[in-house]
C-alpha cells in the first residue's frame, strides 16, 4: 500500500533545510501570537480530539505535541545507536 511518508522520501531530505524551515515557523509564529490582542487567547473553538478549549489552552496543546516528537525522535535515534538530542 501506499504510505506517505515513504512517499515523501523523509530519509533522503536535507536536514539541515528542514531545521532552517523549523527555526523560521517558530520565529514567525512566535512573532504573530506576541500581536494577538488579550481578549484573542480566549476565544474559544472545537478541538476533534480535547473537544472545546480557547486559543491559549490550543497553543499548550501543540507545545506538548511537538515536545512529544521530540522524544520519538529520540527514542528512534537511540534504537539507531545514534546520540540523543534532547539532553
């Protein structure tokens, strides 16, 4: 079957672009949510898996998912004999 990040060949990516698109996501986002006005971190929305949460509760919710790559990806280095990035 098809499976897409085979097909997107991840193995064969420049990491170091990779990173470089990582560190200007997170620039630019953290740029875009220091103009959010107060009163913007309460509206609230639907998550399909938490259910009903404001953008603030949102945000700690992708925080603790890209925390939670970081330990697979460390976890999979580790089974690759490779050294640990995160401490």
């Amino acid at each position: 079957g098809w499976y897409y990040p085979d097909a997107l060949g991840y193995a064969e990516r420049d990491l170091e672009l990779d990173l470089g698109l990582v560190d200007a996501t997170r620039a630019q986002m953290a740029a875009d949510l220091e103009r959010l006005a107060e009163e913007t971190w309460e509206r609230v929305a639907i998550h399909t898996e938490t259910g009903l949460v404001n953008v603030r509760q949102l945000l700690l919710h992708t925080i603790r998912h890209l925390e939670w790559h970081v330990v697979t990806i460390d976890d999979k280095r580790e089974a690759m004999g490779l050294e640990r990035t995160a401490g």
